[in-house]
C-alpha cells in the first residue's frame, strides 16, 4: 500500500493527483523550482522539496534531482503527471531502481512508444492500422501538404506544415531544431497532412491481470499550434462501427506493448472514415476530467490501484451524458496566441462546473512554464446542455489579471460548427480565426462609464456628486476595440454623460454600479488594481455577442513623451530568450515586410519575430542565447 507519494511535476497536474491522495489517505511531496516557490502544488502539498534554478532543463526535468528528493522526503511513490519526464523510460527506470513505485507503465512499453517512428513499426506490425510516413528526399507536389513532426515529445512543438516543396528544407530544419532545444532529440519524420480530419483519442487502462478497459473516445479537434483547446467525450458523430473499431485499434495497441496503467491512443480521421494511429500517450492526458466526468471515475486513483497490483473489474462501468473541457490559457489569440505573464488577481467561476487549476488568486504566471491557467469542464445529460453550460460558465467567469481566450471559447463554444457539430476538425481555427477574435466594440462604452463612475465615487468623501453645477468629469480608458473618453456630471438631477441619453444611475459603491439603460437594469462589478480595471456584467439578454466583461487601462491625462519609441522598433513581446538569429542576418541588410528575424522561446513555445514593414536592418541588438525583458529592443527595421 502506497503511503506517500511524490509528484515529480508542477501547477494543475500535481494538484489534481493532490486531491485524489487526501481523498485515499496518502500524504503527499511536492518538488518545485525557484519561479516556483510560492506556487499553490507547493503550498497544498505536506512535503515540499525545492529545485534548485528556474529552467525546466535544471529543475523538473532533472530525474536525479527528483528521485533523490523522493527518498529524502520518505516518499514511496512517484506519480509523473504528465509533461516534463511522465513518459521518459530512463527516469521510470531510476525510480523503480531506487526502490519506488511509478505510478505508471512499464519502463520497456514507455521505450516502445516514445519515438514515433518506432511506435509506428509496432503498430504496424500488431496489425494497427496507420499512416505510411513520406521520405522527404524523394517527395513531390503530388505528397503536399505534408506534415514535419518530431519524433519525441509533444504539445505541437517541432511539428511544421509544408504547402510548397521548396518549404520542406526549412521546415525540417526549424522543427529539428525546436525538438532540439525542447527535447533533447532532434529526430522528425514526415507524414501526409490530413486537411479536414477529426483528432480523436481513445483512453485506455489496463492492470497486471490481463485487463485493458477503453473508456470512450474524445474529440480533441478543436487545436491551436497543434495544441488541444476544446476537448469532449464522448466524440460526437461517430457511427457505432466506427467507434468499435476505434476502441479495438485502441486495444490492440496496448496489449502489443504489455501496457499497464493509464494511458490515451491518439488517431486521426479524415472526412472519408478510415483511422489512422498517430502515437500513444503512455501517461495521463491533460483532457482525462471528460472522461472521468462521464464514466463517473477517478482515473488518478484508478493508476494508483493498478500500482499497487490490484485488479481492474472485468468490465468498466457505463457511460452516462456529455463532458465538455476548455483550456483557459494566458494569451493574446489575436496577437498569434501571444503568451501573457503577470499576476492573476482573481480566478472564479460559477457552481456546476469542474474547474481543475494551477493558480489561484494572486498568485503569478511567469514566462518559465505552460500558461495555461485551468481546465473547465462542464458535464450534462446531454451534448446541447453541456456546451451551452461551459459556455455560460466562463462567460460569467471572473478573470482578472494578464489577457486570457476565454472570449475566444465562449465564441468557439457557441458557433455553429461546434455547437451542431457539423465542422469539427483540426482546420477549425484556420477558417475562423479572424472572425472568432474580431474585437465587439458594442456596448464598451457603458463598461467604461461604469469604471469611471465607480473611481469617481472611491476617490470622493461625497461619493462624486456636487450640489453646483461645474464642468464635467473626464476619464480615458483604452480597450480591445478602441479607447473610450467618457464625459459625465454627477448632480442632484443624477447622472448626465455625454452620448449616453437613455441611462440612468440606480446604485453607485466604489466597486458596483448599477445602471439603468433605456428602462433596463444592468449591474457592473468593477475591480481596480493599479491602472488596469477589470468590469463585470452579465451577459447582455437576447443571446447578443457583447460580452460580461471588459479590461480597460486607464489613460494619463498627459501621455509620457519619454515613453516614445524609434519607428521600426521590434520590441519582445513576453520575456524570453532569444534562440534563433535568421541565418547570415546582419545590421545593413536589406528585408521585407513579414520576414523572418529571430526567434524567442518563452512558456515552451518559440514565437517568430518578423519584420514590420520593408527596409533596412539598421540595428539587431538581439543576441542567440541572450535572455530579454519585455519591451526589450531586438532590431530596429528603417522603412
């Protein structure tokens, strides 16, 4: 029997495995890096061992580090979770050799399906059916699209698509390189790519007795950079035919390797119905709660129990209803899925749904790691009743701090092609991006009155109003979709703004204001910290697309001229490191507008700086290798 267990992993994961161990009575060790020393794992866990550094690479990813501090924390298990080493087979190797349970599969099948290439011969070979990779030597027009991958790893790092040949060269050369730097394995491979294919998963688990549950499909589909954002169980649409032979693929799988424990076999679908495998998780998937949430399991406990040698029941139970699970990540979608860091002040969402989280309020998202902040999941009797209550849920959300895609899957939720399930496949994104991230000006100004109202009455003893006519007050907020000055008077006749004539004031507190517009209440929560405010509403009624809430930065009277910066300017737009020059670049050359220049690694993710407009490279500062600040000057461009 386990008694304690370490999680050799940070943020979300560990507390999930966290809760399911106060649940069986297992004291728990949490292992954290320096940027990690105030995280919430570390604050809930019973044992805390610290890591010393903040790099990935010097902390969570040294299995020495963590197997040592498992022994000295008298742990007797380790649970990967998943990311960082969960399917490295020579740190599950170290912990059994040190005496320790690992919460997950045998060392041989973790070898067996941690190169692609190799996995593929195996399911090949166990009668799995796949797709035939393409020799990049020998491809023509007639192979296009194609799709770089690399060969270790995952989360959409060092894969690259190539619409022209002349583009493969490159793209193996960048995707060897990410792989590289984020895995320690340069090796890729290249496959056809699919254009219209459904992303559909099949979670396994499997004991010592010769057991192996499948516990349904998922739809993972809905990607953003290769990297899940919307995910659902069971997939919809699938024909029962189609499903049966996902789950015996799925099965066959496992029993080709000698699986154990919990572990997900990914395919792909394309629009004509044929399954392909693509690879094998051999560990917990971020996406499991939609499982859980149908199966009415605990697959945390579950890998516990398979751990430990008990055995499964010869049949899992029924499925019942429709999960639904949004991934809530600190970043821009309109400024390429830009990562954000900062404090989050506050993260809270309405009862019903499950909200399985990193961070809690106060608590800061640094540039070292993933950013996504929590999973949301909804589970209803039926798919309809699910989407509508995720979506409903995170539009009530209170989010405060760096920018988030909740609007995008609220609007994501809500389209027609998911909610009827009609155009779920991987291309989602590339038809509706624009349209899904297109700045809703609407109804922004009544946001900005109520903040400027609301600081008006924090900043006045007399709460704002006057009893002699003067000259109106004035206050400037910027916001997606433009900047807002508002111009109002406060007076024994109540309120008077200017461009507002059918509203009303109704309540004023320094953090709630109520208004009444054209006969109609709407209440505004309003929280100020420094100078962005962050004002929430309920959604507009009659399914309007304005949405129930906004972030406005209030604006200086009298802008900086020191804040100026030379036209042309490339400024980081995250903290990172710069990882990439473009090669033979150099100050005086000539570029042109979208060319590539450097590139910054920041939360996992390489982000390509490119040059605004055409001209000359007059300076290039950026470094290989440097480490920058956010605002840092990398090149400067001179049309």
């Amino acid at each position: 029997m386990i008694r304690t267990l370490l999680v050799a992993n940070r943020g979300e994961i560990a507390r999930r495995v966290f809760r399911t161990c106060r649940e069986l009575g297992i004291s728990t060790v949490a292992v954290y890096s320096d940027a990690d020393a105030g995280a919430a794992h570390v604050r809930e866990a019973d044992t805390a061992v610290r890591l010393p550094g903040d790099a990935p690479a010097d902390t969570y990813l040294r299995g020495d580090l963590i197997v040592r501090a498992a022994l000295a924390a008298g742990a007797d298990a380790v649970h990967p979770g998943y990311g960082f080493l969960s399917e490295n087979a020579g740190f599950a190797a170290a912990v059994a050799g040190a005496g320790l349970v690992w919460i997950g599969p045998p060392t041989d099948a973790i070898e067996a399906m941690a190169s692609k290439t190799r996995a593929k011969e195996l399911m090949a070979a166990a009668g799995v059916p796949l797709m035939a990779p393409v020799d990049p030597a020998t491809a023509t027009e007639a192979d296009l699209p194609l799709l770089v991958k690399a060969a270790a790893g995952g989360g959409g790092r060092g894969m690259r698509v190539v619409t022209g040949l002349a583009d493969l060269p490159g793209a193996l050369q960048a995707a060897e390189a990410e792989a590289a730097a984020a895995f320690g394995d340069g090796e890729v491979f290249v496959e056809p790519y699919v254009v219209g294919g459904r992303h559909i998963e099949v979670q396994i688990l499997a004991d010592a007795h010769g057991t192996v549950w499948t516990l349904g499909t998922r739809d993972c589909s809905l990607q953003r950079r290769h990297q899940k954002v919307i995910e659902e169980a069971p997939a919809p649409g699938l024909p029962d035919a189609l499903r049966d032979t996902l789950h015996g693929a799925a099965a066959q799988a496992a029993r080709a390797i000698g699986y154990r424990g919990a572990g997900t076999v990914e395919f792909l679908v394309p629009p004509d119905g044929r399954v392909y495998f693509l690879e094998m998780n051999t560990r917990l998937q971020v996406e499991h709660p939609v499982t859980e949430e149908i199966y009415g399991l605990d697959l945390v406990a579950l890998q516990v129990q398979v751990a430990e040698g008990r055995a499964l029941d010869a049949e899992p139970p029924a499925p019942s209803g429709h999960a639904v699970e949004a991934r809530l990540y600190a970043e821009d979608p309109v400024a390429g899925w830009r990562p954000q860091t900062g404090t989050l002040h506050r993260l809270a969402l309405p009862d019903g749904v499950r909200l399985d989280s990193g961070v809690t309020d106060g608590d800061t998202v640094t540039v070292h790691y993933d950013p996504m902040l929590a999973k949301v999941i909804a589970w209803a009797p039926t798919r309809d009743e699910a989407v509508r209550k995720l979506a409903g849920a995170l539009e009530r959300a209170r989010i405060h701090g760096p920018v988030t895609n909740r609007e995008l899957l609220v609007r994501s939720l809500r389209h027609p092609e998911f909610a009827e399930a009609t155009g779920l496949d991987t291309g989602f994104y590339d038809r509706h991006l624009a349209a899904l991230t297109k700045a809703e000006a609407a109804g922004a100004e009544l946001f900005a009155l109520a903040a400027a109202l609301a600081d008006a009455h924090g900043r006045s003893r007399f709460g704002g109003f006057r009893n002699v006519p003067s000259g109106p007050q004035t206050k400037t907020y910027a916001c997606a979709g433009g900047a807002y000055e508002v111009r109002y008077r406060l007076g024994r006749d109540g309120l008077a703004a200017e461009g507002f004539p059918g509203v009303r004031l109704a309540g004023l507190t320094p953090g709630e204001v109520t208004l009444e517009v054209d006969g109609l209440r709407r209440q505004f929560t309003v929280s100020r910290y420094g100078d962005q405010i962050h004002v929430d509403s309920p959604p507009a009624s009659g399914g309007a697309p304005t949405p129930g809430a906004r972030t406005l930065t209030a604006l200086p009277r009298f802008p900086d001229p020191a804040a100026r910066t030379e036209p042309g300017s490339l400024l980081a737009p995250m903290p990172g490191t710069v990882v990439r020059i473009a090669p033979g670049l150099a100050e005086g050359d000539r570029v042109e507008a979208g060319q590539p220049l450097l590139w910054l690694e920041a939360m996992k993710m390489e982000h390509k700086i490119t040059a605004p407009a055409a001209g000359t490279l007059t300076s290039l500062p950026a470094r290989t290798g440097r480490q920058v600040e956010m605002g840092a000057l990398l090149a400067v461009v001179t049309d």
